[in-house]
C-alpha cells in the first residue's frame, strides 16, 4: 500500500514539475517573442517603461519619487533622448556668460517625447531667440516624463537653481494637477515585457474608456476640493514668489489635451488657469488657439501616442517666443 501512494506521489510530483517547466518555457518564450515584435520601437507604452529603466532612477525625495539619470543616452521610440550632467535633455549648460538663460519646466511635452532634439520646443524656441540677436540666450529644457507641476517645481528648488535664470516657463499641461503618489517597485513589472502587457490589458480592459472618461477624468482633478489641484496650486505660487524674490520673469504656457482639438471640451480648464497665473504674477499664453482643429492624428508623435509630435511643437514654440521677445 505504502509502495503505491509512494508510486502515487512520484507520479504527482513529476507531473508538476513538468507543468512547471512547461510554463516556464512559455513565459521564456512569450518573453522572447514580445521582445522581438517590440524592438521595432513603435509600442508606446513598452517605449515609456524602458524610458522608465534607462533614464531614470529612484529619488530619496519622495515628492520626486524619481530623477534623471545625469550624463545618459537613450533611443527611445526611435528618437535620440540625451542627457546632460544636470538630467537635462539637451546640451550642456553654457559655462560662458549669456546674456539670457530661460528655463523650461513641465513633463513629457516639454521633454519632447517622441521627438528629435533639434525639433522640440525649447531647441525652436533658441533658434527664434538667437538669431539674428546680439545677445546670448541660452533656453534649457527641464522636462521629465510623469512629472506634475509639485515634482518639476520640486525639482527646481532642489536642484536647478544654481542655473540661475533670468526666466522660467511653466509649460503646463492639464495633467499637472494630478495627484500623484511614489510608485513602488516591481521588480517583475520592471523586467518582463510579458508582464508589463498583461498588466496594462487588464487595466485597459477593467478601466474607464473613451473621451468622457478622459473628461470625467479632469473634471475630478480640477475640482476645488481635489488634492492635486491645491498641491498644484502651492507649487506654482511657491516659484511664483521665489521668482518675484529674484527678478525672474516668469511666464506660463498653457498645453491643451490633443485627444480632440477639433470638440475641444477643456476650455473652462484654460479660464481657470489663466486666472490663477495672472494672478500669480505669471505672463500667460496658451497654444490651444495654435493647435484648434487640427486633428489628432496629424498631431500624435506615433499612433497611439498622445504626445505632440514636430509640428505641435513648432506651434508651441511660435506660441511662445513672442511673449519672450517682448518680455526681456
């Protein structure tokens, strides 16, 4: 009797291993294939979690959660994404005197995801400020990808006031209000492509879909009792005081959402903001009247990617170097 239960237990044991090993492979070769299809480069969101691996690491401070890995390169969705000694994308800062040094903060947009250095805002924006002038403008582009307006505001205090410059610009985007909490580490989800696509189907499957979830969406981060928004608000008011303190000028880009340009329904959004700015002592400009009509798809940097593309950010750029150039 004991010699069949034993002969019972090797046979359940060996079939398990063998399940076991069998899944293994799979996921091996799940892994292996995915890896393959993606190096392509043209999936948005495994494109976002190597930029998450390669470019960034864990902060000590938790208001940041993360930071730029200074002095690092990276090809992510095909575009050359450099850093310099300071994480800034972009060459390194001037140690010559100039005359100007304009500082760019905000998120992905201003990061210029998906887009070539040469053609981001900031780089257009030194080209329009440059030529034909006597004077030295330097224009920095601080942006970082999944930072609101309290994590680049942050950022600035803690790390990039010794740049010392004559002017900042906010370039806001509605997302900036979000609340945003550390992240936690996942060592899975940090390393497998597998699990990274498993887990944003289910969320996209479980989630909300659509425009009206994307409007719902803001409708709860701009309401006067949301966290976000007071965070938001005190980590601009904040700048907005340590620039008057310092005779900074200190302007706001406003960033429409272009999932809809042509039924843009986040123009109450825009009000409130430029209310808030102006009365914060920032000089206001707002791209939407830019970019009204034009249609999601000439503007997505790659299809299913929400971020402006070359053109968007020209746009941006023209609609920014004017205040600039009358304001010095």
């Amino acid at each position: 009797m004991s010699s069949h239960r034993s002969k019972q237990w090797k046979t359940v044991l060996a079939s398990a291993g063998l399940t076991a090993v069998s899944i293994g492979l799979a996921l091996v070769l799940g892994e292996g294939m995915l890896r393959l299809k993606n190096a392509s480069m043209e999936n948005y969101d495994v494109e976002m979690w190597k930029y998450a691996n390669t470019l960034k690491q864990k902060s000590t401070n938790p208001i940041l959660d993360f930071t730029h890995i200074p002095s690092k390169t990276a090809i992510l969705q095909k575009k050359k994404i450099s850093l310099n000694e300071y994480g800034l994308r972009g060459p390194e800062i001037k140690t010559e005197d100039v005359n100007r040094r304009i500082l760019f903060l905000g998120g992905s947009i201003t990061l210029g995801w998906g887009v070539d250095e040469d053609e981001v805002t900031t780089s257009i924006v030194s080209q329009m400020l440059n030529q034909n002038n006597t004077q030295i403008v330097e224009v920095i582009n601080a942006g970082v990808g999944n930072y609101n307006a309290e994590r680049y505001t942050e950022r600035f205090f803690k790390q990039l006031t010794e740049l010392q410059p004559t002017d900042i610009v906010v370039q806001y985007f509605l997302r900036d209000a979000e609340n945003l909490q550390p992240s936690e580490e996942n060592m899975i989800l940090s390393n497998s492509q597998l699990a990274l696509t498993l887990w944003i189907l289910q969320q996209r499957t479980f989630g909300s879909k659509g425009q009206q979830s994307i409007r719902d969406h803001y409708q709860r981060v701009y309401d006067k009792k949301s966290f976000g928004f007071d965070k938001m608000k005190n980590s601009l008011s904040r700048l907005a005081q340590y620039a008057k303190t310092n005779n900074i000028r200190l302007f706001m880009l406003m960033t429409p959402d272009i999932h809809d340009l042509k039924n843009y329904a986040f123009e109450d959004i825009h009000t409130t903001m430029k209310g808030f700015a102006e009365s914060n002592g920032y000089i206001y400009v707002d791209a939407l009247d830019k970019l009204r009509g034009i249609s999601a798809e000439d503007l997505y940097a790659m299809p299913g990617d929400p971020h402006p593309n070359a053109l968007g950010h020209r746009l941006m750029a023209e609609t920014i170097a004017p205040a600039l150039l009358n304001h010095q």
